[in-house]
C-alpha cells in the first residue's frame, strides 16, 4: 500500500551532511502522485527545524503508518526536484515488492507524561497525565473520586510536545475499556480511540516515533 496524498512521512537519509555529521530524522508529506512518481515536501530536520538540503541521487528510507496501525518502510533514490511555487521531491514509487511492512496491524506505544483533558457526558471535566500514548490509544492517571467506567465514551484533548519545541494537540473520541488502581487515590485508566481525524492520529504517531528514536540514541 503506498502513502496517500496528505500522508505524513518519516525520512532517514543515508549520507551524512555537509559537516560530516548524520543527519537527524526527517519529516515530509506526501503533495501530490501520478503513475510513476510521489512528490513530497523538501523534509525538514525533526531536531533543527531547518529544511534538509536533498539533491537529486540521494538514498533515503521513507517510513509511514496506515490507519490501522500497520508500518511501512521503503527506500528510494530522489529523481529529482520539482520546482513550483513550493519546491517538492520527486521519488519513485516503489514496487509492491519493494515495501516492508509490519505483519501485525498495532500502533507502536511509547511512555509518555502528557496533559489530557477528559469530558464524560456534558457536566464531567478534568486534566490529567497520561501513562502511555499510541496511535490507537491512550491511558491516563486520575483521581479514584471521577466516576469513569469501562465502556463509558469520553471526549479528549490531549497536548503534544515534541522534541523541536514545537507544540501541539489532538482531539478525539475514546472508549474506556479498563480501569486499574494504581497508588493509594489513583486509577489507570485505559482508551482506545473511537472516532479521531487521521490528521490528529498522524501527530500522535509522529510523537511516539520521535520518542522511539530518542530512546534508540540514548
């Protein structure tokens, strides 16, 4: 399955930069698509927020996420550079063959302490902190005194911080499928997403590979 216009991508290009130094994780979209080629947008450095300088022959492996869950990687040559009003990356479109992907169909899941806010029916409003994030959920810890039951339907607000510095949220449907208490006045409360736009699921996914590759250098 190829990325879909619209479709968040995550590059690692294999040459080093001008400085000798390898290049951090990179972060596209894919703009447009005909028969044979992807145009995505010049990736920019997760790290420096500047645009990664890519030229025509260079190797890159582009990792994106389907909806489902399920990852994909594959790796390309950039034809060339398409020079409009916004200048794009031309790449190959892979054959069928020439795409990984993860068999099983889950989101990867990092720890993660992030404000939530939670509203149950039209009166329950609190924040807490999350345990956990994933692209198909998360969990949160809260006070045992808000009356949350499993499959109870919340709607949430959650804030993300990535590693640039840049800020933003996500909102969302999600079901309560577990309570657990935790510490003397807690609970661990557990969500799956219910109804999220893909644009607000992209940005939970890209956090949680962030965090994977921060983990991976440490």
């Amino acid at each position: 399955m190829l990325p879909k216009i619209g479709q968040m991508l995550y590059i690692q290009p294999h040459a080093a930069t001008n400085d000798g130094e390898a290049p951090g994780m990179l972060r596209s979209r894919v703009t447009d698509a005909d028969d044979r080629y992807l145009y995505v947008d010049i990736p920019m450095d997760e790290q420096t927020r500047r645009l990664h300088r890519t030229q025509p022959g260079d190797e890159l492996r582009l990792t994106y996420f389907t909806s489902e869950g399920v990852k994909h990687q594959f790796v390309a040559h950039v034809h060339s550079i398409r020079r409009e009003a916004v200048s794009q990356l031309v790449v190959p479109k892979p054959d069928p063959d020439q795409i990984t992907r993860e068999q099983r169909r889950s989101f990867l899941r990092v720890e993660a302490q992030l404000e939530i806010a939670v509203r149950l029916g039209e009166k329950l409003r609190f924040t807490a902190l999350t345990d956990d994030v994933g692209g198909g959920g998360v969990s949160f810890r809260c006070d045992r005194k808000w009356p949350i039951t499993p499959n109870v339907k919340a709607s949430c607000w959650l804030l993300l911080n990535y590693r640039s510095g840049a800020v933003s949220h996500a909102q969302f449907e999600a079901e309560i499928v577990r309570i657990v208490p935790v510490e003397p006045h807690h609970n661990l409360v557990m969500m799956r997403f219910q109804d999220i736009q893909d644009t607000d699921q992209q940005k939970i996914i890209r956090y949680c590979f962030e965090k994977q590759l921060e983990r991976r250098k440490d």
